[in-house]
C-alpha cells in the first residue's frame, strides 16, 4: 500500500501513461502503477547508488522487469528519445531541487504533457517554474501525514501564457479556490510564525541587506492576509 502522499501522486497519472518517475527510490509509485495496470511503461530514475538498488530490487521481486526500467542517472538525463515518455513524477524533494530538475533538463520534457510534483518545501519555485514554461496547473492537494504537511501540484503544458500572481505562486492558484481548508490554515500559521520570528533575527543582526528583511515582510503580509479572509 501507498501512502497517502503517494497514493494522491498516483490518482494523477493518466491510464496508458509513460511514465519517468524522477528520485523514485524504491519505485514504489512506478510499481504500484504498473501492478493496478495504469501505466504502460515507467522509468524509476534515481541519482544515487543506493536508492537506484531499492528500486532494482523492488521491480525485480515483483516481477515487472518488463514494464519499469531501473536507470541511474542525474535528473532527466535518465530519459531518451525513443522512451516516448508523456508524464513526469517528481516526489518528495524540496522545491528548488525539483525545480532545478526541471530546468536542467527541459529538452527532455518535449514530449510531455503531465507533470506532477510533489515538494516537501519551497512550493513557489515550482509553480514559477511551470508559469515560466508553460504548464498550467491543473490540480493542487494539500494533506497532512505522519506530522507533515504534503503538497501535491499537476500541471499540463499549454499553449496560451499564463500569468499568477505572488499570491497565487506562493499559495497555490488552485488550493486559494478552496478555503477554508483545516491543513491549508494549520500550514500557513506554522510557516507566518516562522517568517515573522526571521524577520525579528535578521533586524537583530548586523549586515543583513534590507531586501533580504523586506522579502519576507512582504511574504508575512502575504500569509496574514490569506488567513484573514479565511475566517
Ligand atoms: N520519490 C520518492 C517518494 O516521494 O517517496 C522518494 C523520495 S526521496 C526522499 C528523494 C530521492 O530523490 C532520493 O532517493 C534521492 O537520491 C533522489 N534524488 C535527489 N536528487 C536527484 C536527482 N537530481 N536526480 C534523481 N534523483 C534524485
């Protein structure tokens, strides 16, 4: 069984998608997909020595050989041409590695329509790097597990621009349109404390240059707002 983190990455990808599943460790998201018959082909990429044999092992004790290809390699260099991959996992990173992921290695990412990240922090490096490249987001889950909260955010490319807001890059376009929101609440009053006790260290210290203070005056201002027209 999943968790529930994973199982939401999961409810995302398409039936008869070809799947790279990016920093997969034990691939059990690939697996799990391949097992209920969703995919029709998935890459578990992995660039570290360790996490890349979790991930040999699992698809070779569950006999899918065939269907998940095990691959060591940085970021999307784990994917060619000739995979036709059409949808891109990318779970359980911070924001800015995901989205350094993704830049690095946007002419892999030619062919596909989907992706689907999940950040454990950070989560507005990813939605300005999908505004940048023209995938829309099209799907945004917020949810608390194991004393975490998890953000999980889909995206499709488009042709058409696409302009959010600060706001709506740092909370996320979609998740706005469903408040109030339990986790949402809990999530943004942890993260203003945290935002407003650095705002009162850097005043403190010396030498720290102003727009460094003002950025994260501007993000307080931000937060207190949004918690505000919750209630
Ligand atoms: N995706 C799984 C999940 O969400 O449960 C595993 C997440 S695990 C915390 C992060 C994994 O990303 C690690 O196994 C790490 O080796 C891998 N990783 C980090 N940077 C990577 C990169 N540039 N390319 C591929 N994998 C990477």
């Amino acid at each position: 069984n999943l968790s529930k983190r994973l199982q939401l990455v999961a409810d995302s990808v398409s039936r008869h998608a070809r799947l790279a599943d990016i920093g997969s460790d034990h691939a059990y998201l690939p697996v799990y997909l391949a097992q209920n018959h969703i995919i029709e082909f998935a890459i578990a990429g992995e660039v570290a020595q360790g996490p890349h044999q979790n991930a040999t092992n699992e698809i070779t004790k569950a006999g899918l050989e065939t269907v998940i290809s095990s691959r060591l390699g940085d970021g999307l260099a784990v994917i060619q041409a000739n995979d036709h991959i059409n949808t891109v996992t990318i779970a359980g990173m911070g924001g800015t590695l995901i989205a350094n992921i993704l830049e690095a290695g946007k002419e892999k990412l030619a062919g596909v329509s989907r992706l689907i990240l999940q950040p454990n922090v950070g989560e507005d490096r990813v939605r300005r790097w999908l505004m940048q490249h023209d995938y829309r987001i099209t799907g945004e889950q917020i949810l608390a597990e194991d004393r975490h909260i998890y953000e999980i955010i889909v995206a499709d490319r488009t042709s058409q621009p696409i302009s959010y807001t600060d706001a709506q890059l740092l909370f996320g376009p979609l998740l706005l349109e469903k408040l109030p929101n339990s986790v949402f609440t809990k999530k943004w009053q942890a993260e203003l404390q945290r935002v407003e006790k650095a705002i009162k260290q850097m005043k403190q210290a010396q030498q720290i240059p102003v727009e460094h203070i003002a950025e994260l005056q501007q993000k307080s201002k931000l937060i207190k707002k949004v918690l505000q027209n919750e209630n």
